[in-house]
C-alpha cells in the first residue's frame, strides 16, 4: 500500500518549500512476540525457513507476559534507567527512534547498543510502514501532537493483537496529556517512577538511576530524605533569560556567548572567552560569587551580561574548593574569598543570565555522608562530591546508602531548580571502593572521557599481514632511502613495544656530524579517511596508566610494524640534519628511509651516561654519548 506524506521547510531565504514522501505500508511486520501466533502464521507464508532463521537471529524477541512502550522522552531522560539490565520486554517505536534521533545523537545511540543486545529484549516495531498504526498528520496538528498519537495508535494496536495471550501491554510515559488520552482509549499507562517503584523490591538499584523524580526533596540535611529545606526561600539564583530574548540580545550585543570555564582552585569564580566583545576583538569576562555563575557548569555555553565598572574587579588568589570546610548553606568562606583579591588591574566582570547549551556529562566521585550508615533506612538523599574540583556537589536519591559510602560512583546531572544551591541527579553506576587500582584507572579514563573500547571489526579490518615487512616489493621501496648500514638507536626503556622514534649519530670526513631523528612511518599502514585513520583521530594519542597502556592503533601495528625494534627492518620518516662541531644546520633534508635499530635502549637503568652498559659496538656507544 503506497501513500504520501506532506511537510513544508523554510528554506534560508525564508520561502517554504513543500517536500512530499512516498510511503510504502506493509501489512507483515511483526509484532516481535516469540509466543504470537498471527505474526508466526505470517512468517510462515511469507519466508522461508532459512529466511526466517535469519529473521529471527537478527532481532530481539519479546517473551514476557507484560510488554512495555515507551515514549520518547522516557527514552531521552530515562537512558541511564533503560541500559539497566532488569529491565526487558520493551517495545521502542520507530516514531521514538526517529525523534530521539533528530534530539539527541549520543542517547540514540545509546538506545541502539541497549537494542543489539538480545538478551534485553528490545524490540523495534515499524510503526511508520505498518498499514496497521502508520498515521498522517491532522490539519492543525503539531508535529509533538501527532507523534504522541502516532504511539497511542500503535500502543492500541499491540493491546489488541495480544489481547488474546493474555499478554498486557503498557505506556510507558510522564506526559500528562499523552497518559490522558490513552487512559480514556482504555488502555493501560504508567509513569516511569510508577513502573520503577513497582520493580524496585526486587531491582532497588533502579530507583537510584531513575532521573529527576517528581518528589525530590529539597532537603537542609543531606542524610535526611524526608526533611523539607528550610532555607529553599532564602537561596534562590536570577531566572534564566528565555531563548528568544537571549538571541535578540545576543545581536544587539546587549549580552555576550562563550563557554565557562570555572577556576579549579576557586569555585565560586569562572572566566568566559567572548569573541564578540570589543568590536569582535574579543576579550575574557571574569564571573565571581555563585549567584553570579546562576547554575553555569563547567563546559556550558552561557549567556554572560556585563556588570556596572564600578563593579569590576581582578580575580580572587584564594584557593576554596566546594565541599572542603564549607557548611553546605554557609557561604561567609567563600564570600571572604572574593573580598581578598590580589590588588592587580581590574577586568571585566559579568553575570550568566541564561544557558545556551548545557555540557552536562557523568561525572565520577564519591558520596559525603556523615550519618551513621546503620540506621539509615529507606530513600536517602546524599550529597556527591565529584573529583573534577569545577563541577559543584550534585544531590542524588538512593535507598543503598551502605553500598555507596566510601565507593567511587558516577552520578549524572538532570537538572538545577533556581531555589536549590545544588542541582539534582541520579546514580548512574558503581565503579568500585575507593583506592582500589582497577577502580582508580576507571576514574582517570571517564573523568577525561579516554575512548578505551575494543577496536571494532572494521578497523581491525584495515590491519596488513603480520609478516608485511617479510615480503616486501619493489613498490614498497620507491622513494624510500636505504640506511640499513647506519647505527640506529633508540633510548626507550626495557621492556617498552611501541618504540616510533630513534636516533642516529656520526661524525662525517669533514669534521661535521650527521644527525638524523626517525619516526616510525604509520601512514604506510594507516590510509587516510579509512576506518582506522577516523579511530586513530578520535584516540589521538596511546595512553600510558599504572597497570595498562591503550593504544591509539591496534597492537600489531603500535607494537610490531610500526615499532622501530631491534634488529628487524623497518619504515620511517626521518629528518636529517648536518651540523657544525658548534651545532650550527649547515643542512636539513626530510625523507622516508628504511631502517634497522641495530641497537635498542639501555642495557642497565636509571639512564645516565656514566652507569651505561652496551652490548656490543662502539659506534653505538659513541653515538649515543654524542
């Protein structure tokens, strides 16, 4: 069945331009349930037994006797709560998909690894090409609004496909409009809080990655979930500017747009770099007291006023870190830190009255609580401390506080209500106790977001043959210079595999030196734009922990091809220079060459000249002295 789908888009001049889609609906995509006897049926007729093998082995099967449908903005502020494993029997509609998609391209594909994994049972239904719940957009309608009926029909249409399995299918949604609707179409609807509390006997930790719960608590004592803060009325942070005024303003240069970067010996100050300032010259805008910060981030791009110059001042030197000393609502410290400031020239001072974008990410930490652990019962509320000095104490929810003291947990933003003096979030993971090796190194490579996952098939698919250097052509050595006969050395330390430079060094018949640095010559192996240049460019760099070393390229080529060893022939780049006895370039040449490191690093350590130890030949020593 063919049908067309209309939308306008406002082209940059300002014309709207009508774009019309064919849609094909087809009226044999399955609902996803193993035990579905109808969506068997039409397999049955439809595929082969060899094509349904391959059908089934390539999506998730639904196999419980509740099926849950989630809406989109449950997939978008709930993914932390979703990539827990307890958690199964979950329909995700292509609407969703596609929204989530347009939203948020981190938590799509967050949703898409929570999907392949069969064992969850994540199921993807066509809603938009089912002759069965695909929909067109009423005149009047808004995009928001037509989604939200696009899951309701099809919602509706699961109810009464399973109706006779007695299988129960429910709509997972906060909208209280959206819930609504479908409650008076008779089915069934939960929030995501009430789906959580109704799991959490036998899953507590959901409770703890559900994200900003409807009745969080504000609280004066951060061990006490159910005190009411007293001091709410007296703390409260300026309103953020809305986006339409911020962008007027923003052109009118009433107010100016850069990114926070908060002082990581003083939190309650932060710089921002403005381009646009002093007639597009640019120039930074020094942000004292956390009221004038107003729930800025480190890494937000905010929206920054600048303040009377009577107001200007020159940055605090003292050092006050959040949490260290402090009371939790006593801010005198941190008053006294922005009085004494070193009398220097005074800079442009400014206030953020509005985010453009937040940077919010997971952060690592620990859990302060002061109370006695024994007693404590039920939901608490508790104060994280994250180890990045520049992101502010964060308030979580947990009914495991004995399980969380004294571990290095990661905990996600959700939000930061203008009366709170910190803002909210939620549990995300436990990394392990605190001082523990493995525990730590997880901390540096998600505190510094080091990408340390296994290198995918495809660039491992880029890999040459281990033995490439055994069966070299000719066309391997075009344009490459042969100094195989020179002493090539390299001055890295027993035991290190990925040795990319080293050195050679003699005097020549005129009394001058050749010097030559070499480089092991990776983009031989690496071809530009492949799968592997692309992982290569988001690692960066190798990096080297306490117990591990990630590479920035697979291990045959950091650790073999592209490792300047001993005694086996090798490529480089390399830069040669001929100098004066007084160390003056009489002459440079930059060229590919192919080597052989005769001699590899220091036979005895620590590496000072007058303890070495060499093996064998004297040029070796001689060059390495020289």
């Amino acid at each position: 069945m063919q049908t067309n789908r209309e939308f306008f888009r406002a082209t940059r001049r300002g014309k709207l331009l009508k774009i019309v889609k064919e849609v094909y609906l087809r009226e044999d995509i399955c609902c996803g349930h193993k035990v579905c006897t109808k969506c068997e049926d039409t397999k049955r007729q439809l595929y082969t037994p060899e094509e349904r093998a391959r059908y089934e082995d390539s999506l998730s099967q639904l196999i419980g006797e509740t099926v849950l449908v989630l809406d989109t903005n449950v997939v978008l502020h709930q993914i932390d709560l979703l990539e827990d494993p307890s958690l199964k029997n979950v329909v995700i509609l292509t609407t969703v998909l596609d929204e989530v998609k347009n939203q948020n391209f981190t938590i799509y594909n967050r949703i898409r690894e929570v999907i392949k994994d069969k064992t969850r049972s994540f199921y993807v239904y066509s809603n938009e090409h089912s002759k069965f719940t695909a929909i067109t957009r009423d005149s009047g309608e808004t995009p928001n609004d037509r989604n939200d009926r696009a899951i309701r029909v099809a919602t509706e249409w699961y109810k009464s496909h399973l109706h006779k399995l007695n299988i129960k299918v429910v709509l997972v949604t906060n909208d209280r409009d959206n819930a609504t609707k479908a409650k008076k179409l008779g089915m069934d609807v939960k929030t995501i809080k009430e789906l959580v509390f109704e799991m959490s006997d036998q899953f507590p930790s959901l409770v703890d990655k559900l994200s900003s719960p409807e009745d969080a608590v504000d609280s004066a004592d951060p061990n006490n979930a159910s005190a009411v803060s007293s001091k709410k009325e007296r703390f409260s942070f300026a309103e953020h500017r809305p986006t339409a005024v911020l962008t007027e303003e923003l052109k009118q240069g009433k107010v100016f747009q850069g990114i926070l970067r908060t002082d990581q010996t003083n939190y309650t100050q932060a710089t921002v770099q403005c381009h646009s300032m002093n007639e597009g010259k640019g120039g930074e805008i020094l942000i004292k007291g956390i009221e004038n910060m107003n729930r800025g981030v480190d890494g937000d791009i905010v929206a920054i006023e600048l303040l009377d110059r009577s107001l200007w001042t020159s940055a605090s030197t003292v050092m006050l870190m959040d949490g260290q000393g402090v009371a939790e609502d006593d801010d005198s410290v941190a008053q006294d830190a922005l009085i004494n400031v070193t009398q220097t020239a005074q800079q442009p001072c400014g206030r953020i009255v509005g985010i453009i974008k937040r940077n919010w990410k997971p952060y690592c930490g620990t859990i302060d609580f002061k109370g006695d652990i024994t007693r404590a019962s039920g939901i608490q509320q508790l104060l994280f401390l994250p180890m990045d000095r520049r992101v502010p104490r964060i308030r979580i929810r947990s009914r495991q506080v004995e399980n969380l003291v004294g571990r290095r947990i990661v905990v996600a933003i959700d939000q930061w209500d203008r009366h709170s003096r910190y803002p909210t979030g939620h549990f995300v993971k436990d990394l392990g106790q605190v001082g523990d090796k493995e525990t730590e190194s997880q901390v540096l490579l998600l505190q510094y977001d080091i990408p340390h996952h296994p290198f995918s098939e495809a660039v491992m698919k880029c890999l040459p043959d281990p033995a490439y250097m055994e069966n070299l052509t000719e066309s391997d050595m075009i344009g490459r210079k042969d100094l195989r006969g020179e002493v090539v050395f390299s001055v890295d330390p027993p035991g290190c595999t990925d040795i990319d430079d080293a050195l050679h060094v003699k005097r020549l018949d005129d009394g001058n030196f050749e010097v030559g640095v070499h480089i092991a010559d990776v983009s031989h192996f690496v071809r530009e734009g492949s799968a592997m240049d692309l992982e290569a460019a988001h690692r960066s760099t190798t990096v080297y922990l306490v117990d591990r070393r990630i590479d920035m390229l697979p291990g045959l080529l950091s650790g073999n091809l592209c490792s300047l060893m001993s005694n086996v022939d090798r490529f480089s780049f390399s830069c040669i220079w001929k100098m004066s006895p007084e160390g003056v370039v009489l002459n440079v040449d930059y060229t590919k060459i192919y080597v052989v490191g005769q001699y590899l690093g220091w036979q005895k350590d620590p590496p000072t000249l007058p303890r070495l130890r060499f093996a064998a030949s004297p040029s070796y020593t001689q060059g390495v002295r020289l």
